[in-house]
C-alpha cells in the first residue's frame, strides 16, 4: 500500500478542513492535501463566487459581510455531506457558532502563520475586502487574528506555516502529524 493509500485509510474518507487567517496558505496547501490523500479539494469561497457570481469582494460591497457569512454557513453545509475532500475555508467561517457543527464532521487543521509572514504575503493583495480602505495592514491583521485566536485553537490540529517551507513540504508534514490527533478505533471488549 503506498504512502497516500495508507493515510487516506487512516482517515477512512473523514474531510479535512483547513482554517485559519487570510494568506495563510489554505487554498494551496489543500489542493497538496487532496493530491497526496487521493481526494478532491473544494474551496469554500470558490463555491461562494461561482454561486453568487460575484467575487467575495463584490459580495462584501453589495451584500455586505453577514450576508457573506450566511452564503458562507450554506456553502459549508452542503460540503459535509460529502466525504473524501480537503475544504479551504474562509479565514472567518470560524466567526459563526453553527459552522463549528458542520466542521466538526471531520478533521479540522489550524494553519497558523505569524503576523510577519502574513503582511507579507497579503501587503500587494487588494482582493480581501476585511483589509480594504484601513490604514495599517500590520495592525489590521494583528487585530482580526487576536480576535480570531481563540476560535482557531479549538482545531484538531494546528500547524505553524513559515516561509521556509513549500505548500506541499506542509501538506506532507500535516500528514505526518494527523495520527497522532486521531481517536483509536474503539473496540469492543472480549467476552
């Protein structure tokens, strides 16, 4: 059985949802995810778009963001129903109480980048409307983090992304570490 059979065994078709901050990886490391378990990737603000066909950036102006937030808990529910997929979601699905039923359907993975990293990676991004018109982007990101850090850490598993490491060196390093957040199998006791 080769590696990717293995785990995707050990994890018996359960999904894996991907939270977490806004450039944190999420989109890239979960189609690495799919590719190494044999599964399919669905990002959950993909859905979103094709669905209302607009950008999250359009919705958040026209609708405005519990409006999104709505969009974004009926996304997630149809996606549970489904097994066998890796689900990058949006960096704020962790906002709404009932999505935490809907994730609770499978394995749920916390990329946790540092406030550094994430600047970086989102400083020439003009696409995330939660960042749009405000003055410092540091400070921004330092406050909707702190703000989401309580919600994250309830994960399965949480993973610190750093810049040294490809999507799919994480992607192969999640894996690594997903037995040891499983629950053993029960079994029934001998008569």
């Amino acid at each position: 059985m080769n590696k990717s059979n293995r785990q995707s065994s050990v994890l018996k078709g359960v999904n894996l949802y991907l939270i977490g901050m806004m450039g944190t990886g999420k989109t890239t490391v979960g189609r690495a995810l799919a590719n190494k378990l044999g599964y399919r990737f669905v990002d959950t603000d993909e859905i979103i778009t094709q669905v209302t066909q607009q950008s999250i950036s359009q919705v958040f102006a026209t609708s405005g963001e519990a409006a999104f937030r709505q969009i974004e808990t009926q996304v997630l529910a149809k996606v549970c129903a489904y097994t066998h997929l890796a689900i990058a979601t949006g960096g704020g699905i962790v906002l709404q109480r009932e999505n935490w039923s809907y994730l609770h359907h499978g394995l749920i993975v916390w990329l946790d980048a540092p406030t550094e990293l994430l600047y970086t990676r989102l400083s020439a991004d003009e696409t995330r409307p939660l960042l749009q018109g405000t003055g410092d982007l540091r400070s921004q990101l330092e406050t909707i983090l702190q703000q989401r850090q309580p919600l994250y850490s309830q994960a399965d598993l949480r993973v610190i992304v750093t810049s040294e490491e490809t999507p799919e060196q994480l992607a192969t390093r999640i894996l690594q570490e997903i037995p040891q957040v499983l629950k053993p199998p029960r079994t029934m006791p001998q008569p």
